[in-house]
C-alpha cells in the first residue's frame, strides 16, 4: 500500500485550513487573512497538480478575502476616532 504523497498532503492540508478559518472568520479578522493565506496555500497546490482552473479560482478567493480582510480592519480603524 503506498503512503500519500507529499503534494497530495499539502493540498489536503490546504484545503482543511481553508474550511477551518472560514467557519472561524466571525470570530476575529486574523481568521479572515488566515482563510487568505489558505487559499493561497491552495492554489499554490493547484498549481502544482497541474489542475490550473483550480489553481485559478483559488487564487481569486484568495483576492477576495485578502480584501474583506482590508475591510474589516478600516471599519475596525473607523470605530476608534
């Protein structure tokens, strides 16, 4: 029986950390840029694996997070004057 490899591990860990910050996004904006920086991870993987248009709509959520993360920490800034 062969073990996973490490690309295939990578990916799955990608994508775990990816459905763990976004059930936790609520929580704190260091979830929402945590939830980015997986997304990134996971496209990276994408990639790699040679499944570009996955590798592509990643990267796009990536973005997205990227800026409700901006977002939160403006509206974060905006509340303390």
């Amino acid at each position: 029986m062969e073990l996973v490899d490490a690309l295939t591990l990578f990916g799955a860990v990608a994508v775990g950390a990816m459905l763990m910050f976004y059930a936790l996004e609520s929580r704190s904006a260091h979830f929402v840029l945590a939830f980015a920086a997986a997304c990134l991870a996971s496209s990276s993987y994408g990639f790699l694996q040679g499944a570009w248009p996955f590798g592509v709509v990643e990267a796009v959520w990536c973005v997205v997070a990227l800026r409700r993360w901006w977002h939160r920490q403006l509206g974060r800034t905006a509340q303390l004057f």
